[in-house]
C-alpha cells in the first residue's frame, strides 16, 4: 500500500500515481491504492469511520520524490497546527481524515519510478537516484511527452544535439527554428486552455526565435521559474531549449486540465460513490495542481461529481486569473473554463486563494510562458495573468480580496464566497527565478486551510 507517514507527526497519507493519460499506476503488486481507499471511504459504524477526506495534487516540476516532498512538509505544517485541529474536532465530532496526495507526471525529464513500500507498508525516504539520460534517451522521454511521431522524434534530435553544441548562440539556427515549428504541429498544443474552453488548431502564432530571443534577454542564461531546469542530466542546459521548456510548459498546463477531468475526477467520484453523504472532501492544489483541482470539481460531461465538493484551496495556482470569470474580457461575452463550479455551486464551503507579489514564477513566468504574442491589458488587469499573483478575478459579487493574517485570526469564511488572500507578509521567501512559488509551508497557510475546512456547515 503506497501510505507514507510525514516525518515527526502522526499523518499518513495515501500517495496515488497516474500515468500522462490519467490511467491509475498499479503498486508493486499489482494492486490499485484506489481499491483500498474506496474501502476505508465505506467504512460506517465504527472508530474508523472517515468524515473528511482531502485530495492534494502538486503543481509544475513534480515528479514521484518531488511529489512526496511537497506532500511532507505540506501536510507537516498542517499536522503542526494543534489549534486548529481541535478545533476540527470540536466542530465536527468523530472528525477523522483520509488523506490523498495525487500524484500526475508533471516534470519534463523527471523521475516516475513507482516507489516501493517498506516491509511496514510505508514508503520510505530512500531512492536510488536517476540515472544521467543520453540524447536518445531525452528525445524518447520529449517524444513520449510532446508527440511520439517520426517527425517529432527527428525534431528532438537536431533541438537537443544543437542545443548540447552550441550554448549560447545568437539567433537559433534555421534547421532548429524548423524543427521547433515542426514539433509545435506534431504536439497539437492549444493555448489558454484554463482561461477559455481548448480551442481547434493549436498555437499558430507561437515563434520559437521570438521566445528564443526574450528569454534569452530575460535571463541571460538558462531560462527557469515555471520554464525552468536544464533537460535532464545530460549536460544540456542550452538557452536552445527555451522554446522547448515553454511547449513543455503548455503541455504539462494541459495535462494537468486532463488528469483532472479524467484520473483525479474518477478517483473523486469513486470516493462519493462510496463514502456515506456526510462524508467532506476537501481540495488542495498548488501552482498547476490548482488546475487539477479545478479540474476535477468542474468534471465534463462524462466525469460529473455525484455532489459538490466542501471546500477548495488553491495555494499560488499557476492558472488563469479568468479561468472562474462568468465573462472573460476580450471573449466575446465567453465565461472562464471553470465559471461552472461557481455558476453550479460545485463548491459546498468557500474558495481561497493565496497570491504573492513575491512569486515570480506566476508573476513573471506565467504569464511568459501562457501567452502566444506579447501581454496586454484588460482593463487594470492583464490577459495573461495568474491567480497566484492576482487571485481569481471577474466574479466581484461573490469574491473578496483580503490580506493573510496570523494564526489566531477568525477568517468567518462564509460557503459559496471566494476569498483571495494577499499572501505577501508570509509567502516571501525563496531563491532564484522562482522567488517565493514554492513558499507555502507557513503555519498562517495552514491556519487559512484549516480555517476553510471548518467553514463547511454540517450535513445531515
């Protein structure tokens, strides 16, 4: 069983792995962690009965120990907050949770190696680290993620072999400008996919010397933030492959809207289906995992919950400021790809968001890697623009903005509201391109988490 304990606490948590088409993996045995957590959900009756379940899911970069590590000092800040534990407990006797860390392939290169189980069941903290990947063995991992076609798989070549010859060139050479043009069709990529529903014929607009030429500008270097990290152990850190950190960067987008209406979604459902009707389920998701999240509650039409979700947080989400928005502006009167959750009322308790002016991997990068040609405004607001710096916007009659405060306040989250909390005073620090995006494991998120898990009035 894939159940881990975080580190000096008593919280375990169920790690469950799906592959890039939101396919559950099997553990070591054969066996699907959805088949036993369906069967703690049922529990009725008895000590064991579950009244809350959480579902986390990780963002961008994630791979199998990043995810783990996330979920550890995550769910380890949480833990640590013994007020608001008992005060869980004394709002909502018999409160016992059922905690889920969803794990989707999210890091270009990365390490998704199914952990095993100890002889305790738990994982453990050792892993054999990755071994350095040759070109071939990138391009097939690129192919794998990008597009998996002779014409994709040529393209991969002559990006990274140039990319591994020449670091720092002025312009990018012709055949690889071709190549990226002829990588950009084989993907079949769309653009905005969480602002407004995925639209037909892909990014034309998308020039791989332009992005090669701004990023190049920006950072004078590897490129990184949300577009960040070298190619993976093969001495391949080119500023070559800028273009193909920002495809990298609309897939991964895309995937994870996917994994959420299909893997995330179906374990969801799966859940309610069998967990008695008082049972919570909250959601938690952090920079792309907030698309997850969102994902998974707004379901299509194949994927609808049973019953709305208790509450969602979305911890500095790398996903469209107007992804909630009844009328995006510029869109000819279209709503955001999730106004449905608030249009259906597909969240029982309230929304909250963080954002950070110190996150500039949302900030900076985001918008760097969302758009198609350069920003502009809309209104005092950009087009490209994400919640984790702006919070989720175009709903002012159901929303508010307010700061953070510190662990003894009272939020009074009253359900159905969306609350986007000015996370600067906490939410602040961090190194490099990125600055503060991975800056979440403060007791004052916690407390805010917390304070929206108990914002959910009882069912009965």
């Amino acid at each position: 069983m894939t159940l881990r304990q975080v580190p000096g606490t008593d919280v375990t948590y169920h790690l469950v792995c799906f592959d890039k088409e939101g396919r559950e993996r099997p553990e070591g045995a054969g066996t699907l962690a959805s088949s036993t957590l369906r069967a703690l959900a049922a529990v009725q009756g008895t000590d064991e009965k579950i009244s809350d379940v959480f579902f986390l899911s990780h963002g961008w970069q994630g791979d199998i120990p990043a995810a783990i590590d996330q979920y550890d000092r995550w769910l380890g800040t949480m833990a640590a907050r013994a007020e608001d534990r008992r005060s869980a407990r004394t709002r909502h006797p018999g409160f016992r949770s059922l905690v889920i860390g969803l794990h989707w392939p999210s890091k270009p290169w990365g390490d998704e190696r199914v952990p095993s189980p100890s002889a305790s069941g738990l994982l453990s903290d050792e892993a054999e680290p990755a071994a350095p990947m040759s070109i071939d063995e990138m391009v097939d991992v690129n192919a794998e993620r990008l597009a998996d076609t002779p014409a994709a798989r040529a393209a991969l070549h002559t990006i990274l072999e140039t990319a591994r010859r020449d670091e720092d060139a002025d312009s990018l050479p012709e055949d690889v400008r071709q190549a990226y043009e002829t990588l950009r069709i084989e993907a079949g990529l769309t653009s905005d996919g969480d602002m407004l529903p995925p639209a037909a014929g892909g990014v034309e607009a998308w020039d791989a010397q332009a992005v090669y030429q701004q990023l190049r500008q920006e950072q004078d270097g590897e490129s990184q933030g949300l577009l960040g990290g070298n190619a993976g152990g093969a001495g391949v850190s080119s500023n070559i492959l800028s273009p193909l950190r920002q495809l990298s960067f609309w897939k991964m987008k895309d995937r994870g809207r996917i994994f959420g209406e299909t893997g995330a979604a179906d374990l969801l459902r799966l859940l309610q289906e069998s967990a008695p009707q008082t049972t919570r389920f909250h959601l938690m998701g952090h920079s792309f995992g907030c698309i997850v999240v969102s994902a998974a509650v707004a379901g299509t039409a194949r994927s609808r919950l049973l019953r709305p979700v208790d509450s969602l947080v979305l911890a500095q989400g790398a996903l469209s400021l107007w992804a909630y928005s009844a009328n995006v502006p510029d869109s000819l009167g279209k709503p955001g790809y999730f106004h449905r959750i608030v249009d259906e009322g597909l969240v029982r308790g309230p929304i909250v968001t963080t954002r950070s002016l110190h996150d500039t991997a949302v900030g900076k990068y985001y918008p760097l890697g969302a758009q198609l040609a350069s920003q502009y405004l809309l209104g005092d607001l950009p087009k490209y623009g994400g919640i984790g710096t702006y919070g989720i916007q175009g709903l002012n009659t159901v929303s508010d903005d307010v700061p953070m405060a510190p662990t003894d306040f009272n939020y009074a989250f009253r359900p159905g509201r969306i609350y986007n909390l000015d996370a600067r005073n906490f939410i602040s620090h961090g190194d490099g391109p990125s600055g503060a995006h991975n800056d979440i494991a403060h007791p004052e998120v916690a407390h805010a988490a917390w304070q929206a898990v108990l914002a959910v009035p009882e069912q009965t």
